[in-house]
C-alpha cells in the first residue's frame, strides 16, 4: 500500500479550528457528519470543534478518514498546518 502525504499526520495534533475547517472543506455539516457515522453525534463535533472535548481515537481516526476522503492531501495538509 502506498503511503499518502496525509498518513503522517498526528489526529491529536489537529486544533479544534482545523477539524472544523477540514469538515467544511469536505462538504459536510455538523448533522450530516452523525448520519455518516456511527455513535458520533452532533454534539460531539460540535465540542471538538470548539476545543471542550475530544473524541477516542477510534472516532477521530473515523472521523479524519471521512474528511480525508472528499478532499486531497494537499487540502489537508494545508488547513491542519495551517489552523
């Protein structure tokens, strides 16, 4: 399997202000990511985006897959250097 330019990135290192902006680049609201997801809810996007919880790493890695998968690398590489 090829290693993409996104593989290297820490889920945990990402700010609260870079997962929102990764979800919208994506194309999805804070409700349409809980229908794509199982056991996430809305809420739970909600208090990650604005730093008051995080999610296991099993729901972040879920979660970073899912935005990873509407945007290219070189998208997320730039909003989570970035923000």
């Amino acid at each position: 399997m090829e290693v993409s330019e996104g593989d290297d990135i820490d889920i945990h290192d990402i700010s609260p202000t870079a997962w929102r902006l990764l979800r919208v680049a994506a194309g999805f609201g804070q409700r349409e990511v809980e229908v794509e997801i199982d056991d996430i809810m809305q809420a739970h996007i909600s208090m990650l985006e604005n730093n008051n919880r995080s999610l296991s790493e099993q729901r972040l890695e879920v979660l970073f897959e899912l935005y990873r998968s509407e945007l290219t690398n070189k998208q997320v590489r730039v909003l989570v250097s970035n923000f």
